[in-house]
C-alpha cells in the first residue's frame, strides 16, 4: 500500500513539475515576451555602446589637453593671447541700388479665377 502511495505521489510530483516547466517555457516563447526580451536586449546593447562612446570621447579630450600642454611647452608658449574683436563686413555691396525698395502694388482683379 505505501509503495503503491509512493509511487502515485512521486508521478503527481514529476507531472506537475513538468507541466510548471513547459507552462513557463511557452510563455517565453510568446510573440510578446520575445519581443520584450529583443527590447530589453537592444537598450542593453545601446547603454553600452553609450558608455563606451562617452569614455573615448573623454579620453580623446584629456588626451588632446595633454598634447596641447606639450606642444606649447615645445614651442615656449605659455600664455593665451586675447583675440582681436571679431570685424563685420559686407559681402557683398551695391551703391547703386536704395537699401529699401517699394513692393509692386498688385491690384485685386476677379477675372482672373473664371
């Protein structure tokens, strides 16, 4: 009697753990759940790639700050001369013509739209 309990019991065990398995297994491999985990994924990917982007950027701007300082070091430049104030010119100038022309008046005429 208690082998035949046993044995019932330890198949009730077996099917339901194996059910709970190919329950969950089909869940994952629903259209939705797929389509979840591709996005979860790919923001993943794009975080990393993100982060890598910054350091290199980084690194390339303390790299360039360096090479800077060595350069003007090699070249006995120590201060940073101020710039001369930016000049404004023309492209293009025409003294023939006035700077402000009257715009054509234009007269309503329905005959036009028939």
């Amino acid at each position: 009697m208690f082998r035949r309990t046993f044995w019932f019991s330890t198949g009730v065990a077996a099917g339901v753990w194996a059910t709970t398995k190919v329950n969950r297994k089909l869940r994952q491999l629903t259209p939705e759940h797929l389509a979840v985990t591709a996005t979860n994924k790919a923001i993943e990917a794009g975080q990393r790639l993100k982060d890598r982007a910054v350091g290199f950027a980084l690194d390339v701007r303390d790299n360039m700050a360096q090479r800077e300082a060595e350069l003007e070091e090699a070249l006995g430049i120590h201060e940073h001369p101020e710039l001369p104030a930016p000049r404004r010119h023309t492209a293009i100038e025409n003294h023939s013509n006035p700077k402000y022309i009257e715009p054509t008046v234009y007269w309503n005429n329905r005959n036009e739209d028939h």
